[in-house]
C-alpha cells in the first residue's frame, strides 16, 4: 500500500503546487513575425412592434493580420491591416450574403462601406504587457453607409471593431495579462469607455498549466446607438451582460482564443414610439502565427 499511497502524495502536492504558482508573461514577439486574427460571430436581435416581434440574424467573420514591424525588450511595433469581411444576414423576409473576396459582391451595395472598413491601416507601439504607447494611424475615410447596412454593420461591430485602432493608453488586442504577477484566483478588472458603449469587464485566473493561462470573463456595460432608418432616426439603449473564456498562451503571453457570449436587453425610440429589444451575441477570436 506504501506505493500508491506515495504517488497519491506526490500527485496531490504538485497540483497544489501547480494552482499555487504565480506568473508574469510579457509579451514575446520576434521582428517579421505576422498573427492572423480570426473572428466569427453569431448575433440574434428580436425586436417587438406591434405585437409582433421581429427578428434579425447575422453569422459574421473577419480575418485581420497583425505583422511585427521591429521588436525591442521595451515595445513592439505592430502593423494592422484588414484582410477579409464576411456575412450572411437573415431579416424581416430578406437574405442577404457578402464576401470581400468576391469581385461580384464588392462590386455590389454592400460594396462600398466593408471596402472602407478593408482600407483602414494603422500601426501601433504596444508595451510588453499589450497596452497601446504610440498611434499612427493615418488618415482614414469615413464610412458612408445606407439605411440597408446601417442595422448589419451594428449587428457586425465586433467583426469591424478590430479596424478601429485602439486608443493609446488602452489595452490592444494582444493585451490580455496584467503586468502585474498573478496566479489561479486571482481577479482584476477594466473599464469600458467609448462613445457609444460604458461598462467594465471582470476577469478571474482559473487554469495554468505548462503550456497555457485560462482566463474566466464577465461583466456588463450600456451601449447607445444611433441610426436613420426610412428617414427616421433611431436610438437604441441597451444593457448588455457578458461571459466567456480567455486562453492565452503561457509562453509568448499571446492570446490563442476568446469565446464570449452576451446576452442583450433594451429598448429603441423612434418616431414610432419604443420598442423592445433583445439580443444575443456569440463571437470567437482566434489567434494564430502566420
């Protein structure tokens, strides 16, 4: 019995000593190297009118590519560029499907406005912890949309999100660890603040293993939208609450994937009064080395 009950101690030490561990992992990147960002979304919005509810599907994806233009122990300097936009939209009787890399659709009237989004470059000078010192951004276009796209690019924020560079002083895409040491259990938080969108996200250390940080989220925010529909204009009030998963990789401190799923609840004002409004929004992020 003197064997199992001493492998059972050992085993038994190491995993408290694994959950006890605590970590720091900066950012590790090397100077030519290039991540492809992968996102792909589900959103559902069901809005009631006249007793009636309506309701919007929108499967969307994008593809960004992020390529480490120099490389030092202080900062990284990172090249955004937009590589593919994709959707298919289900609405109020209407079918609607998209894909940049087809000549016929960007040639089409959805054409215009995801070519704006495509076009948006910028580089950035992230801290090794992720955080955004230095923007260049250039001079970018506005988007002109119409009524038709105005409810499927607010459906499709989180896909075109990531053409928005971030602000400097904010976490990028690629700052998910705290600088600080932490270990499993340990929690921090950050604030939401945009103009159409305040709220914070919760974040709690579950996992470390040898190869891998696994990272539980949750919180909530208020977002406020605008938009012309028939020559009216809208606004939308939401409460939205948010959960999910973080994976990072242990050893280059980079994100691997981010599954999230937030659940919607609101109202729209218009000059036909206010409708409710729910929604549902499942979106993965993936990351992967060129």
């Amino acid at each position: 019995m003197t064997r199992p009950i001493l492998a059972f101690a050992i085993s038994f030490l190491s995993s408290l000593s694994a959950s006890a561990q605590k970590v720091t992992v900066p950012l590790k990147m090397e100077q030519g190297q290039e991540y492809e960002v992968t996102l792909v979304l589900k959103n559902t919005v069901s809005q009631q009118a006249m007793g009636q509810a309506i309701d919007f599907v929108v499967n969307g994806n994008g593809l960004h590519s992020f390529k480490v233009m120099n490389a030092t122990e202080d900062n990284f300097t990172l090249h955004h560029e937009a590589q593919k936009i994709g959707f298919d939209f289900d609405g109020m009787g209407q079918s609607r499907k998209f894909d940049s890399n087809n000549e016929k659709d960007g040639n089409g009237p959805f054409g215009k406005p995801i070519k704006q989004f495509l076009a948006r470059k910028y580089d950035m000078i992230v801290d090794p912890h992720g955080k955004v010192l230095l923007l260049a951004e250039g001079k970018q276009e506005k988007v002109q949309m119409d009524d038709r796209m105005a409810i499927i690019t607010n459906m499709l924020r989180d896909v075109l999100s990531i053409s928005e560079p971030p602000k400097k002083g904010d976490n990028s895409i690629f700052g998910v660890l705290p600088a600080h040491e932490v270990g499993v259990g340990d929690v921090w938080s950050d604030t939401i603040m945009t103009e159409t969108v305040k709220g914070i996200n919760n974040y709690r250390i579950s996992a470390i293993d040898d190869a891998t940080i696994t990272i539980e989220i949750s919180g909530g925010s208020t977002s406020t939208t605008k938009a012309e529909m028939m020559g009216n204009e809208t606004t939308t009030t939401m409460s939205n609450k948010i959960k999910g998963t973080i994976i990072v990789d242990r050893n280059t401190g980079i994100l691997k994937e981010k599954k999230t799923e937030t659940e919607s609840n609101g109202n729209t004002e218009s000059t036909f009064g206010t409708l409710p409004v729910t929604a549902k929004t499942i979106t993965t992020i993936t990351v992967t080395r060129k």
